[in-house]
C-alpha cells in the first residue's frame, strides 16, 4: 500500500505540510467562479470542511462558453511547460470533454499548443497532419487507429476535439495546435515505407539490407489484428524481431544527412518508433519480472517521446492518459515500478504538473475481464472509507483542488492511502490503496459522469450495476 512504502524527499515535504517553493496556494476570488456557489449548509466533519474550503467549483465538462471558472486550474499549472491530465476510467464521457475544455483554456490563456494522447506514435503523426495541414479524415483515421487496447478514443469527444484543433488552426495558420501520440504499441505501415524511401533516396545500396532488417515487421492487416498477431508469437520470435529493429535503426543513424538535415532527422524518428513499438513485445510475458520490466520501458518511453517532442517543438503540451500514468506513483506498484508521470517529473521538476481525476458514481465504457464484449458499466455512490466518498460531500458538485495547499485536516488525510477507483479497459479493475496528495499535485473531483459514445462499435449494452 502507498501509505507503507518508502516516501520521496519531495512526497516527505508535501505531507508534513510544506508547499513548494515557487508553487503559489490559490486563493479563491469572486471572478473565479462567477456562477458556481456552493450548494447546502457548511459540512461539519472538520476534513470535509478545509477540503470545501479549498475546492474551487466547476462550471461544467463542456467545452465552449464562459471559462473563468478554470482561472484557478491557470494559477494551479503556474510555469510548467507539461502538464499530465488524468482519468478514473478508460470510458466516460466527462473525462474526455473536460480535456476539450481544459485544452481549449490552456491554449488560449496559457499558450499550450500540444494534445498529446495516449496514443501510438505514427496515429499522433497522422492526426497532427490533419490539425495542422488538413490532410485525411479524422474519422477514418480514429476509426482504422484505434483499435484493440486503444478503442476508446475513438469516441464523439475526442473527434470534436480534432476537429476544434483544425478549425483553430485554420484561423491561426502561424501559430498552430499539434497532436502528439506518445504510446508505442504499433507502429504504421506508412513509418516503414518512408524509412525504406529515404534509405533508397540516400544510399539505394542499402536498400535490401533494410528490407531484410524489417522483414515481417511492416503491418499488412488492421491495427487491431497486427496487435494480436504480433503478441501470439513466441518469445524467441518478438526478441530477435526488436534485436532487427534496433540494427535498422542503427543503420539510418549513421546514414549521412546529406544537406537535408530535417529529412535525416525525421527517418531516425521513424524508425525509433518502429524499433520501440518491437521492443515493447520483446518481454516474455510468463514471467513477472519481464511483465513488469516491460510496464517499466513503455513508462519511459511515453515519458521520452513527450520530452523529445517537447525539445523539438518548443510547445507547452497537455498530456492526456490515465491516472495511472500521468502520476507519480502506480496503482499497482507491482507491475508498475516508475510511471510516465514520475519520469517527466525527474526530467522537468517543477515544470510538470500532475492533475489526477475521481468520480462519485456513474457509469463508463469497458469490456469484462475476459475482454469478450463491450459493457456500460454503472457504479452507484463511492462507499465509507473512500477518497471518493469524503471529497464528494464537500458542498461543490464539481470542482478542482490543489492538493499542494490544502490545509489541515484535509491535508494530512490527503496524504494517507485509502482505496480509490482506477479503472483501465477492463472491468471488474480496483479499487487501489491511494494516497492522493502522493500521485498528483491537483485533483479534479465530479459528482458523477456518463459512459463515453464510442464511434462505430457494437456493444453488449448495460452491465449489472454495481
């Protein structure tokens, strides 16, 4: 449990009440929250009571409209250059429209200019060539993109999201909004055929030895199948395929740029992304150890991809992905030893901000443990003893809280682990022991939320409440 385990220096000065210097408590004013008072007679548990002192209440999820009630959210994020938008659950509606939302604020006040998704890297390449240059459709792309373990973006909420990023940037040619996948689980047959162009470009001679290196490797069926494929081959297989990646990639390394330093540069990213996406399945998944190493390399490399992106671009980015990942600590510590949250933290200190989310109850999309069908899922109201059930009886019904300057009581209970929902792609999933002021600097805390609208999926419709 997170609460036993040994702390980091920076989680001791957080717990025994001491802020961080240079991270401002936010004081609450009037233009904050200019429609949202809170609601009922002030809470009599003293924990309750600083927490609704604290909280600072939400509009709404909705993008578009009035949003001064997120001026808090700015002062929260203060300087960083990256921020790690979380969710409770790979399925609800509410997660994903208050990233449109927190996005769309972000950019027009804070100069964030970067989405980046949980998302394999060559889709975030097709989707930023549709923001920025209008290229392709963003519903065939989600549609063929996100499949297997990434189908839940491929919803009505996210593809408003595109859309708004091209419409922006339509008005701002200049200045334009990027997409950004940072995940690594495939890799598109388009990757390959641009390393073997350039390759033929530059040095033809070395053109079947590349063939030869990526022999097997380059998609020939849809996402979803090439990640079941790839995964049911043996061990020794997937190993000496990433052991060819990673000679491929050493081969257009050394290529020379030949006056074309950008083409150069783009067909290393190329097939970096390739020899990463081999190297994620380059794990014997029966043994514990490899499970866990391999959770460790995907971890980093989400991590390294938004650093690298971040250095080449020079753009504020929000990061969207699971709570579980954009943290600093794993909900299961097991498999997850250092999440992609911890690692950017290292890289950029006080320049990453983590911002986690929590629901009461409600409902969201995920497919049963056997992964045989798609559910609705309900979940009714937080029970005693749990993070959720204490932040949802401070008096607002959505709000966010920097959990950095929260005081006493609240602060110290914040600091103690206690069960807390997370839920991946499958379900049942949780609940983990949490302590919530050790994974996240900011929280986002909503009454209830709805299950996401994916696009193009059949359903098993309603699964029993919970």
């Amino acid at each position: 449990m997170y609460g036993h385990r040994t702390a980091s220096a920076l989680t001791l000065l957080l717990c025994l009440g001491v802020v961080a210097a240079g991270t401002p408590a936010v004081a609450a004013s009037p233009a904050d929250s200019p429609t949202v008072p809170a609601v009922g007679p002030a809470p009599a548990d003293p924990v309750v009571a600083a927490l609704d002192r604290a909280a600072h209440p939400l509009r709404t999820v909705e993008a578009g409209g009035d949003t001064r009630d997120l001026r808090p959210l700015d002062h929260m994020i203060g300087d960083a250059r990256v921020v790690g938008l979380g969710e409770a659950t790979h399925g609800s509606h509410d997660f994903f429209a208050l990233k449109h939302r927190v996005f769309r604020r972000l950019v027009e006040e804070k100069g964030f200019r970067t989405f980046a998704l949980e998302a394999p890297w060559s889709t975030g390449v097709l989707l930023d060539d549709y923001v920025v240059h209008g290229k392709g459709d963003p519903k065939r792309i989600m549609r063929d993109e996100f499949q297997n373990t990434y189908l839940w973006w491929n919803n009505t909420d996210y593809l408003r999201l595109v859309r708004w990023m091209r419409a922006y940037n339509i008005r701002h040619p200049d200045d334009p909004v990027r997409f950004l996948g940072n995940d690594i689980a495939w890799t598109g047959p388009e990757v390959y055929d641009a390393v073997g162009d350039h390759v033929a470009a530059t040095r033809p001679e070395l053109s079947a030895r590349l063939a030869e290196l990526y022999r097997g490797l380059r998609p020939t069926v849809a996402t979803g199948t090439y990640i079941e494929q790839y995964m049911s081959k043996p061990y020794a297989e997937r190993e000496e395929m990433a052991a060819r990646t990673g000679e491929a990639l050493e081969l257009v390394r050394r290529l020379p740029p030949d006056g074309d330093r950008d083409a150069h540069d783009m067909a290393v990213r190329q097939a970096t992304a390739i020899d990463r996406t081999a190297r994620q399945y380059a794990f014997d998944e029966k043994d514990p150890a490899q499970v866990t190493a391999a959770m460790l390399y995907r971890s980093q490399a989400m991590a390294t991809n938004t650093l690298e992106w971040r250095e080449r671009t020079g753009t504020k980015v929000l990061v969207s992905a699971h709570n579980n990942h954009v943290g600093y600590r794993a909900e299961q510590p097991q498999w997850y030893p250092k999440v992609m949250g911890a690692f950017l933290r290292d890289a950029l200190g006080k320049g990453y901000v983590s911002v986690g989310l929590s629901f009461d109850h409600g409902s969201f999309m995920a497919t049963d443990q056997d992964e045989t069908a798609i559910y609705r899922w309900t979940l009714g109201p937080a029970g005693p003893g749990s993070n959720e059930w204490t932040l949802d009886r401070a008096r607002p019904r959505d709000y966010v809280l920097d959990l950095r300057s929260v005081g006493s009581p609240a602060h110290e209970w914040l600091c103690q682990a206690r069960t807390t929902r997370g839920i991946g792609t499958s379900y049942p999933d949780g609940p983990y022991d949490i302590a919530l002021a050790e994974h996240y600097d900011v929280l986002v805390h909503l009454h209830d939320v709805e299950a996401a609208r994916l696009r193009g999926r059949e359903t098993a419709g309603d699964a029993p409440q919970r």
